[in-house]
C-alpha cells in the first residue's frame, strides 16, 4: 500500500493521532501505511450504518497552539472538560485520503 495522509479539506490541516493534551489536527500530519488509520473505526461505522455524509467526527485542539491560532478565527472550537483543549467537529465527508 502507497503510504498515504487523512487531509481535512475545508481547513487544510492533516489528521494524527491524539496526543496527552494535544491536538488531532495538524500541518504536517500522520503517515499511514496500512489500511487501518485514525479514523478508521468512524470509516467502517459510517459505512455499516450508511451514513457517511452525516457522521460527525470529533477532534480536539490544543489551546493556544498553531493550530488552534489558526482555527480559532474560522471555525467554532467547543470547551471540553480536559483542561487547556477544545473540540472541533467535523464530518467525516469531508476527509480525503492523500498519496504521497
């Protein structure tokens, strides 16, 4: 399998793996290289379900991070109750698979 990144296309930024207080999103992203990645079990959900144009897809942001300095602007970011991080909601239509 070509190795490949999740790539959310309204902001551009690339999915990875949650860090301890971190953020999901980020510009460099993950590089994936089996079929299974972060999102997969969202993917196979949706799928079982048919409802992939619906299924929201939970992130968290890091708190006066780059991206969260990016986003913050754009897009509405929910508190959550981890200190420091807040939620992005997305759907998961809107997350491509990029070859590199």
């Amino acid at each position: 399998m070509k190795p490949y990144r999740l790539k959310h296309v309204p902001t551009g930024l690339y999915f990875q793996p949650h860090k301890h207080r971190g953020s999901n999103l980020s510009f460099k992203g993950k590089i994936y290289q089996t079929a299974t990645h972060g999102l997969s079990p969202n993917y196979s959900y949706a799928k079982h379900y048919n409802d992939f144009d619906t299924r929201v897809v939970y992130l968290y942001i890091a708190e006066h991070g780059r991206v969260y300095d990016y986003l913050k602007d754009k897009y509405p970011l929910l508190p959550t109750c981890y200190y420091k991080q807040l939620r992005f909601d997305t759907l998961l239509k809107d997350w491509i698979i990029e070859e590199i």
